[in-house]
C-alpha cells in the first residue's frame, strides 16, 4: 500500500512538472511584442509558415520612397486559424494583405499580427496570446 501512494505522488508531480515545464517555453506576447508600438502595413505576401506553436506570415511592405521591406508577422497556431475560418491558401503568396498588430521588440521588420484583412473584405483576428492587446488599439499607422 505505501509503495502504490509513493508512486501515485510520484507519477503526479511528473504530471505536474512536465505541464508547467510546457507552459513556461511558451512565450507570452510581453516577452517579444511592445504593445505601445502598434503597427498597419499593407503588402504582398511573400510565404507563409503555417506551423505549430505560431505560425508566420511574411510580406513586402513598400514605403512612401519605393523601398522594399520584408516583414514578417506571427499569426496563432493552425488550429486556431483553422478554427476562425483562415485557410492558408487565403494568404498564400501573392496575396494583398493588410496587417493591424505591434511592432517586435528586437527593433526588426517583425511583428504579432492581431488582424490581417484581406483583398475580398473578410477580417481575422489573427492572435492568439492571451495577454495581447486588443485589436482596437493596434490601428496607429506606422
């Protein structure tokens, strides 16, 4: 009896350890986004990773001078996107698209999309961090 609640204990804590192992790797929009850097860019999809945990979006973005920049935006998991209506082929290369979201902290061309609204109308939220900031606020042209 003692030896089946020691490894009853036992097989919990593993439990345990191992669940909040997984959700320490996984980064919340803090760690990587300012969300007082709010962003609106409206470019040609270049790719798309549709992948887990995030997927990515890239496109060229072209400034008032007819520079080229290729940024690059975090969309949620496949599920999620799925699960909202999103198929990857409705962003695939090619594609006008108009991204709202935050600016990445690293200072690059990258960002946490919180919407992308494409040529047709049709809108997604596109996020899937539960701390982002809502998509009201991500609307400020950059």
């Amino acid at each position: 009896m003692k030896n089946a609640k020691t490894f009853l204990s036992v097989l919990t804590a593993a439990y345990l350890l191992a669940g909040s192992s997984q959700v320490a790797a996984h980064h919340a929009f803090a760690a990587e986004f300012d969300a007082d850097k709010p962003i609106d860019l409206k470019g040609k999809v270049t790719k798309i990773k549709w992948v887990n945990p995030h997927s990515w979006l890239y496109f060229d973005v072209t400034d008032a001078k007819g520079a080229v920049t290729n940024w690059g935006v975090e969309f949620g998991a496949p599920n999620q996107l799925a699960k909202i209506g999103l198929k990857k082929a409705d962003v695939a290369p090619g594609t006008e698209v108009h991204i709202r979201g935050y600016l990445a902290k690293n200072g690059g061309p990258y960002g946490y999309s919180v919407i992308v609204r494409l040529p047709d109308g049709r809108e997604f939220q596109t996020g899937g961090a539960q701390d982002a900031p809502s998509a009201r606020t991500a609307s400020v042209t950059r």
